[in-house]
C-alpha cells in the first residue's frame, strides 16, 4: 500500500517535470541549416528537388554552405541560388539592387566527389539578414538504385562592425536522406523481412534435428 501510494505521488510530479522541460526546449528557439525536405523517394531515371534552407537566423551578412551526396546515386541536374532576398522570393542575405547586390565568391558543384559549395556575403551599406529562408534549390536525377544522405557543413557569419571583422554564429544541422518511392521501399523491406525470417526458421529446426 506505501509503494502504491508513494507512485501516485511521484507519477504527477514527474509528469510535471516532464512538461516543464518541453516547454522550454520549444522556448529555445536556435539558427538551423536544413535540407527540405527531410526525405526524398524516387526512382532511377527520376529528378527530385529539395532545398537547403536557413532558420531562424539574426544580422546574418555572409555564409560558406557545403552539400554532400552519393555521385553513384544521385547527380545534379540544376542549382538555383536564392541568394538576395530582393530579387529572389523567400531568399537569404540583402542587397541593394543596382548598387550593392550579394557578391557570391563560389557557386561550385563537383559531381565526381557528390560535392556542391556556395559561398556569399551582403555588400555594405545593404542591412544584415534576420529571420528565415531559402539558400538554394537542388535538383537530383536518380542515376541508380539505392538510398543515401544529404548532408550539410556551413559557417554563418553576422555583419562585421565599421572597420572590424565578422564573428561566427552559432547553429545546427539537419540532414536530409534519399531512397526508392514508399512502395519500392515496402517491397524491400518486406523481402529482407522474409528473408530474414526463412533463416530464423531454418536454423531453429536445423538445431533442433541436431540435438535430436
């Protein structure tokens, strides 16, 4: 009766506990580099897009992103910057049109190594960046079977102050992946299910003979 009685005073606590914590995860809010989106499916000789995308950032003024894939796999058919969010919808970086547009030092893709770099910073006097957005557009045709990451390196920079320099900003990743469409993927794993359980059961009666 004390144990029983003990666990219902504990559990209500803890789930207290438990609540408070999310909410202050969720409070805390951090600047991420994302693919979008997370999971991408397709088939050989398919194309698919996803977009590698800034979050939540404050008085950003330059950036250095790296993207890297399987080259057996995967190849890059297109690469649309975003950078500019004058001239490009929902993009990252300002600029002053005409005057003071984003100079991209590297816009590079090197499909033997799966490998793509974009490097770039606003221009004085254009603002500094904050909030959220697109960095660039990639688009991937399907080369052959099977499944990969998509996965992010980055340096964020914010605006230097007159005749200083610029500090790094602190961030996160989130990766994104690639394989076969839902239904291919339903069959394999299925396959390696049955599989797998035909060798269970071969060995479970193989033992058994054996003992016998």
């Amino acid at each position: 009766m004390k144990i029983a009685k003990l666990k219902a005073a504990i559990l209500p606590a803890l789930l207290v506990i438990f609540l408070i914590s999310i909410s202050l995860i969720k409070a805390t809010v951090s600047t991420t580099v994302k693919v979008e989106p997370h999971q991408s499916f397709a088939e050989v000789g398919e194309a698919f897009t996803v977009g590698i995308t800034l979050n939540n950032v404050e008085n950003l003024y330059g950036l250095e992103v790296e993207i890297f894939w399987n080259a057996s796999i995967l190849n890059v058919t297109k690469i649309d910057s975003r950078l500019g969010r004058e001239s490009h919808e929902n993009g990252v970086l300002h600029e002053i049109p005409s005057t003071a547009l984003v100079q991209i030092y590297q816009n590079k893709t090197i499909q033997e190594l799966g490998k793509h770099i974009i490097a770039a910073s606003s221009i004085a006097p254009a603002p500094s960046f904050n909030g959220s957005g697109n960095i660039m557009l990639i688009t991937f045709t399907v080369t052959s079977t099977g499944t990969c990451d998509i996965r992010l390196a980055a340096k964020l920079y914010d605006k230097p102050p007159p005749g200083g320099e610029s500090n790094p900003i602190s961030h996160s990743y989130e990766n994104g992946t690639f394989g076969p469409t839902s239904d291919s993927a339903f069959y394999i794993y299925a396959a390696t299910a049955i599989i797998l359980i035909a060798i269970f059961m071969g060995s479970t009666i193989y033992f058994k003979r054996a003992r016998s």
